[in-house]
C-alpha cells in the first residue's frame, strides 16, 4: 500500500478541506512527510515515531476522507513458511 499527497487541491472547496486537514494536530506531519513523495505505511509510521499506530490510522484516513491524500493499494505475494 502505497500513500501520497494528491496535488490537485486548486478549488475554494478543495482548498477549505485542505486547511480543516491541517486543523488536526497530525495533519501537518503526515502532509509534510508525504509532501517529498509516496510511502508505505510501515515507512511512514518509521518517520513519525512519536505517532501512535491507532491515531496514525485515523488521521491517513480522515486526510483520505477529505481528498487530501490518495491510498494504492497493490497486490504482494506472502512468503509462506512451512515446517516440516
């Protein structure tokens, strides 16, 4: 799953949503990080160490909600473990 800003906030209302975003105390550390491209969510979570996993999750998805940021989620093949 890859996370990145979405850069076409040029409306009145895309931009009233982009400054309700920075409204959140995490929204403008998630937005600056994102700001210098796409991250998984493990890498994300790596730069804002100081944000826990629960309020990680919501802010990226309040962000999303809002138009703000943009999930792709990509297919990965597990490695399997067997014992035998």
């Amino acid at each position: 799953m890859l996370i990145h800003a979405k850069t076409d906030s040029r409306s009145i209302t895309g931009c009233a949503i982009f400054w309700r975003g920075l409204d959140e105390k995490w929204g403008v550390a998630i937005l600056a990080v994102l700001s210098e491209g796409s991250l998984r969510y493990s890498e994300l979570s790596r730069c804002l160490h100081c944000v826990s996993q629960r309020m990680l999750t919501l802010n990226l998805r309040k962000l999303e909600r809002d138009g703000l940021i943009e999930r792709t989620v990509t297919p990965t093949i597990r490695r399997m473990s067997s014992t035998h």
